[in-house]
C-alpha cells in the first residue's frame, strides 16, 4: 500500500472513530489543517524535481479530494444521526387518545334568563336592561314608597358610599321596579305631544341586591320585572300573560295559578303569583314566585303619564326561584358557589 493510501485509510479510520462534529473537525485538522498530514506532504514537494513533483503533486491532490470527500460523508452522517436522535425524542405517538377540550355550558341563571326573554318577547315584550347601582328616587320614591318605608332602611338595602345630586344615597337596587320607571318614562319622552303613545310593554331581566342570606336568600338576586301599560290593561291580562309565561317555562299546563292579596307601594290592588304543580316531585304545593299588581296611579304619574288616561299591570318575579324550580336545585347558594361539579350539569 502507498503511504498516500495508508494515509486516506487512516483519515477515514479517524473520521469514523469521532463521535461528534467538533471531535471531527479536530480530526479534519489533523489532515487538512495548516500543519495538518496533507498540507506536510504538499511541504515535501519543494524538494523533488519538476517531473516528480507533477506526478506527486497530483497524486496527493486526489489523496486530498478523497478526505475530502470522507469528511462531507462523515459530517453528513453525522447530522443525520443527530436528526435521528432529535426525531425519536420527540416522537409522537398518534395512537394516543386525544386531549379533550371542554365544552363550557351556559350559568342555569343565564339559561332561565334567556327563556325568559324568549318566552316575553313570543308575547310582544321588549327587553331593557338597567343600572344595579340606582338612585333613591328610581328605586323608592317614584315607585310610591313612603320616605318611612322599611324597604329603605339599612337592613334591606345595601347603600353605596356616594350621593347623587339630590344629596340621597346611592344604593344598590333591591329591586328591578326601578326599571318600570326608567324604561316608561323614556317611552312617555319619546311620544311626547304625539295623539296616540304605542302601550309600553317590556320585561327587564337583571341583579338585584338586599341584606338577606340564608339557603332561599343570596344578597345578589336576579329579578325580572314585566309591565304592560296602556289605556286598557287589566288584571285579567296580567293572569292571561302570566299564566301563558309559567306553564311555557316549564313547559307543562299541569299547574295553577293563584293571585294572592297583597300589598306594595306601587302598585294597587297587589298580589303575590303563587303557582301549584299538579304532578312532579312538588305536587300540590303553594309556591311563591311573584309580586304584581295594577300599577298605582302615582307611579303612572311619576313615569310622565296620565293615570286618567294609562292602566296597566307590572309583576316582579324571582328568577332564582323559578331556576331552582325549574332545575330541581334546592339550595339558591349553589348557584352562586362557582362549583364547577354543579354548574357543568348545565349544558
Ligand atoms: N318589586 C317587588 C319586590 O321586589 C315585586 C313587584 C314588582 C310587585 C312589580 C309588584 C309589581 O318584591
């Protein structure tokens, strides 16, 4: 064998002994560097003659090309292994089951809500939306409420640390009622010095706040007020409109109706809706579910109308009662508890 010979085999043998690319490129260093084999051997030509050194000189050349070429192969190899190594590390195994994404579901309160709004708005009412931060005025005194009333008192009512510009106290409203005034008035506004006014007819779903907690009382509540005004609006559209909301809530006609004396400030006659299912788990028991009455003459006046003139009937019914009735939940907190074990049985 040449020494040219033994020389490629033994930069072969070293290129293929060199585990990693810097451990190569040292290798690459000792043939091809500036003091490396190859470059020594080009070193020795100055010696021979011009005849040699053509023969010779070519014959260390293709020496050289072909470390050359064993050191692209061994760097390829290399990189390929290395890939390889990245590859398995990171392989994926496609038989594994999937990762599931949850589906989020709608609050059971929301849900209530949204039937509500559908069932009214089949009905012809609008849908208003209000402030929970209200004003004495909107939230007892245009509603009739005597300046003594216990509904104003600091047991009842949570009071915001702000006064508004009557020099009252904010409060946070215990009742959506606010909103028969503040949704009437607009609609009086606005057909103002016109011959004939639409009849207002509206529903406003929404929280509502009182000092009260126990498995029946969270101190957020939702309420959805109704009111239908117009000159002739009575009692018996309120059982018309009230009857067809229940039994399409909850979706059966095996239920009464009752309409219960009552009393509050706003309205004249006044009675609480209780209804009473005839089959199911809570057959043959009065439940509450509702304030209503005629509108006082007052409150159509405080709402910019003429009570010779407009009647109608308002209702302000629990919408966490009517969830918890409707979803069988007995206890309201766990409504507001944010357990996800109980909410994602809503879906
Ligand atoms: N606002 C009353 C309450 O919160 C309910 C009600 C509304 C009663 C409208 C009559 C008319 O108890």
């Amino acid at each position: 064998m040449s020494d040219l010979d033994a020389l490629l085999q033994a930069a072969q043998a070293d290129f293929a002994a060199a585990p990693t690319p810097a451990e190569l490129e040292n290798a690459k260093a000792r043939f091809l560097g500036k003091s490396g084999r190859v470059t020594e051997l080009m070193k020795g030509l100055g010696a021979l003659s011009i005849e040699e050194k053509k023969t010779r000189g070519a014959e260390i050349n293709q020496t050289k090309v072909a470390i050359e070429a064993a050191l692209t192969a061994r760097r390829d190899a290399l990189a390929a292994a290395e890939l390889e190594k990245q590859l398995k590390a990171e392989a994926l195994d496609v038989t594994l089951p999937g990762r599931q994404r949850g589906t989020a579901g709608l609050h059971p309160i929301t849900r209530a809500m949204e039937r509500i709004e559908a069932i009214f708005g089949s009905m012809g009412f609008d849908v208003a939306d209000g402030p929970e931060i209200e004003t004495d005025w909107y939230s007892f005194s245009a509603l009739n409420n005597p300046e003594n009333h216990p509904a104003r008192s600091m047991q009842d009512t949570f009071y915001v640390d702000m006064k508004d510009e009557n020099g009252s106290w904010l409060n946070l409203r215990p009742h959506t009622s606010p909103m028969q005034i503040r949704y009437a008035q607009a609609h009086a506004k606005r057909y103002a010095g016109q011959e004939t006014m639409p009849e207002i007819r509206v529903i406003a779903p929404g929280r509502t706040y009182r000092v009260d907690s126990d498995a029946t009382h969270s101190p957020m509540f939702h309420q959805v007020e109704g009111l239908w005004v117009g000159e002739n609006i009575s009692f018996k559209d309120l059982k018309a409109v009230y009857l067809n909301f229940i039994t399409a809530f909850f979706e059966t006609d095996q239920l009464q109706l009752r309409f219960r004396p009552s009393y509050f400030p706003f309205t004249e006659p006044s009675a609480e809706i209780d209804i009473m299912f005839e089959s199911g788990p809570l057959k043959g028991r009065w439940l509450e579910v509702s304030g209503s009455g005629q509108v006082h003459p007052q409150v159509i006046r405080n709402m910019g109308l003429d009570p010779e003139r407009y009647i109608g009937f308002a209702f302000g019914s629990g919408i966490d009662r009517l969830a918890m009735l409707r979803y069988g939940v007995n206890d309201l907190r766990a409504f507001f508890d944010g357990d996800l074990r109980f909410l994602s049985q809503f879906k």
